[in-house]
C-alpha cells in the first residue's frame, strides 16, 4: 500500500461521516458501482474507514483534481458511465452551481474492508 505523507494534505474541511450522504450514492456504494466520491473540501485522511450500513469502507486515496480533468473512467468509479452522467447528476443535486473546467474539488477514493 502507498504511504502518504498527510502533512502535504490541508486540514480536512468536514467529516469522514458527510462524505456519501445521499441514499442513491450509499446503494451504489453498497453495491460496489461507486469507489470515489468528489467533494468541494476535504473529508477524510487516507486510511480512515468509513462506515455504512454496518460495512467499512477505508479511504485509500485523497487528491485534488480540476473539473475538467474528470474522464469517463473517474466517472464510472462515481458510479455514472460518462463524465456528462456525472455531471448532470452533480448540476441536479446543486441547482445554480457552474461547471467549471479549472474548479477544484477532493477526490476520495475508498475500497471495502474485507
């Protein structure tokens, strides 16, 4: 496994138990479909576990990343097929919010723990 160095990372912005809130986001977890969630700030530490429905979930990788560095492949680990799936999910869910290319937001990306 890859160690981090977490002092190259800012201090998190929220919880690692906000990180997948919406019920559809927590099935495709659940299911194995959804592998990474973007958020606007930091959630979790690499390492930490998250829990849902009784299962553990334990982050193994946090970067930032630009809207428009989003591929179909970092789409599917969202759950979606296509980044356009993705984000006219994310414009649903966010009434108002622009899409733009250079925003950044945190990428968490988790597998369960066996």
């Amino acid at each position: 496994m890859m160690q981090h160095d977490n002092n190259t990372l800012p201090p998190k912005t929220c919880t690692i138990e906000r990180m997948v809130t919406l019920e559809e986001d927590v099935k495709k977890v659940l299911a194995g479909e959804k592998t990474a969630t973007r958020r606007n700030g930091r959630y979790a530490d690499p390492g930490e576990i998250m829990t849902l429905e009784g299962r553990q979930f334990v982050v193994d990788k946090v970067y930032s990343q630009s809207l428009g560095e989003l591929t179909d492949d970092d789409a599917r680990r969202e759950g979606f097929a296509t980044v356009e799936e993705y984000k006219q999910s994310i414009l649903s869910i966010h009434p108002g919010m622009p899409w733009l290319p250079q925003m950044r937001v945190w990428v968490h990306e988790f597998s369960e723990v066996k």
